[in-house]
C-alpha cells in the first residue's frame, strides 16, 4: 500500500512545525567565496604516520591518546574529557542525559546557535530563550530559567562574536546551583584568556564545549570535546555510542593536538587575527556597527543589509544574513583566506568610494 501520504501521521507531533537548523551546506548558494560557515581556511593535509592497519577492528570508545592529548591542551584532568563527534554531538548528550522528556527544560542566551533549541525540541525538551542585552552580555533578571536543567551560554558567541567574561559566567554559576551551565567554546581557542576551564573544580554543575573545526581547521573530521567533572562526565558516557570516534578521525585528531600541530594552529590563528582587523578597518565607513570580535569571524550591521547582501551575491561571494529581529541588519563574514579577505575588502572599498562620490 502506498505510504507517502501517511509518513507525516507517523511524524511525532511536536515535530511538526520544527525547521531544521540552516547550516551553510544545507542553505547552499552558488559563489566563489564561500566565508559564511566560520571555517578555517586553512588545508592542513599532510597526515604524517597515519597507520589505519586496526581499521578492521572496532575502535575504542574514548581513545586513550587523544583523551590524553586534549586534556593536555586544555589544561585539565583525563577525567574531566569526553570526546564526542563535534561539539553538536555532545549539546544533544547533556540534553539526553539529564533532561526529562516533558517534564524539564533547557535554556540560552539569544541570539545564539539555533541548535541548542533545536537539539532540545528533537528530544522532546521544552526550551526558554532569554534575551542578551543590546550590547550582548548577559540581562540582570533571568529568573523565569532558574528551574532549567541546562543553561547554555555560548563564549564568543555566535554569529556576534561577542565575549561574555568570566566573571560573569562565575555569577551565572553561583546562580545556578542545581542545574548544569554549558559553555560553549568553539570559538575560545580565539580568545583563549576568556576561557572558564579552570573553574570545573570549583564549580562541579559547570560543562565547557570544546572542538577542533575552528582554530583547529579540523571542521570535516567532526570531532569535539566535553569537558566537565567526573560527576558529569561518568554520567554522559553512559548514553555515549559505543564507538564514536573512528580510527581515522583519533589518529588525525592526536596529531593536531601534537606540539608541532598546536604551533601550526597557533601561527594560523595570528594570520587569521590579522585579516580580521583588515576587514574591521574596511567595514569602517560602510557599516552603521560592527561588533568587537573574539572570534574568526565579524559581525556587522548595514543601514540597507539587503542592498549590501545583493552585491555580495552578485560578486559570488557567499557570506551569513540572519532574518531573525534582533538581527535582521546585520550579515556576518567569516575570516577567510588573505586572497578571500583582499576580495571582500577591495569590494568594501568600492562601495565607500562610490558612496563618497555621491
């Protein structure tokens, strides 16, 4: 019997009106600079001694090597690690792990990364967006969330780019004593002084979001990390699968985490840096605000943002708009590569000078 026209009966019913998350590969667009998914535009593909001879075999749930290898870079105990496929992977774990389908809820900070919400409908978690400030940090009343399991701060945060300090997520954690505060810091190996892994002893309700997509120019090897107390930890890895990481992606993933790939993705990140203030210093003039980054990417806003994104269109340059209220002025580009940068930038100055003209 033909079943296309009673899938949707089938579809659980709080699904129904969900829109799934629009990542740059599921929106698309024909370009030929692609700078609107904050990927790193560095190819680092020399693989040294790979050695894929166990790839027959089942890999280890948490590979010891690359447990140990992030653990050294973050500064933090083995105990504290969870590797998971992405940071993505591991938003959906603390979800599944600690929240009770229709009884508890999640909250974050907003605007922010559509995936929390999403990841938390998906499992049947109701969600509560609270509202930065107009400059980004954090508001002074959040009581309607004090009841939420989990509390999601992302630092930088994207698509501002903005930081919220320490300080004050050790204010949000002092308000949240029976709740779990997720941190998540994709972005931090930008802004590494802004990071609040040394306060998981202090603070055993505290989870930070790690991953190696972004500095780590490691996007398309979907490997990320939780980092949080072994009270946390021993917790997630019981819904964890039983082999997450694959044989490739551990190998690869110790390398970039060896001295001489941390020293690469350190010299990176200063070229990345040092775009990222060319663009700031074009987008002077041409943008009505344009948001401090801790980030590798900016965010900016334009007194007609759709005239602005026609032309990058029309130049075939690929960045992010938001339709969103709080940001339906603004466009986000991501650091490119210095040719991708110049291109941006030379495309900025036409405009100023056309501007200027009039």
């Amino acid at each position: 019997m033909p079943m296309e026209s009673s899938i949707e009966s089938l579809l659980r019913e709080d699904l129904a009106d969900l829109k799934p998350y629009q990542s740059a590969r599921r929106i698309g667009g024909k370009g030929k600079v692609f700078i609107n998914a904050n990927e790193s535009p560095f190819t680092n593909v020399d693989l040294g001694d790979m050695n894929f001879e166990t790839i027959n075999r089942y890999p280890e749930q948490q590979p010891e090597r690359l447990i140990e290898a992030y653990a050294s870079y973050a500064g933090v105990n083995l105990e504290n690690v969870v590797c998971t496929r992405g940071a993505d992977e591991a938003i959906e774990l603390l979800i599944r792990t600690f929240c009770n389908v229709g009884k508890d809820s999640i909250s974050y900070f907003a605007p922010s990364y559509g995936m929390y919400q999403i990841s938390a409908t998906t499992c049947g978690i109701s969600s509560i967006q609270v509202p930065f400030n107009d400059d980004y940090t954090l508001p002074s009343d959040w009581s309607n969330t004090e009841k939420s399991k989990l509390t999601f701060i992302c630092n930088p945060n994207n698509p501002t780019g903005t930081i919220i300090t320490p300080v004050d997520i050790k204010a949000v954690l002092n308000r949240t004593p029976f709740g779990l505060v997720v941190v998540d810091e994709a972005y931090i190996d930008f802004s590494i002084e802004n990071t609040v892994t040394d306060l998981i002893k202090e603070f055993p309700n505290l989870v930070v979001l790690r991953t190696l997509s972004k500095a780590f120019a490691l996007a398309g090897l979907r490997c990320g990390f939780l980092i949080a107390s072994p009270q946390v930890t021993q917790q997630v890895l019981k819904v964890l699968a039983p082999y997450p990481v694959s044989v490739p992606v551990e190998q690869i993933a110790t390398q970039a985490l060896s001295s001489e790939g941390i020293a690469l993705m350190q010299q990176q990140r200063q070229l990345i840096a040092q775009n990222k203030q060319r663009l700031l210093d074009a987008l002077k003039g041409i943008a009505t605000k344009v948001l401090p980054s801790a980030s590798n990417f900016v965010y900016a806003e334009f007194d007609d943002a759709d005239a602005i994104w026609r032309e990058l269109v029309n130049q075939e340059i690929i960045a992010r708009r938001y339709v969103v209220e709080k940001l339906k002025n603004g466009i986000r580009f991501t650091i490119g590569s210095t040719t991708e940068n110049c291109t941006l930038i030379n495309l900025f100055n036409n405009m100023k000078q056309l501007k200027d003209e009039q």
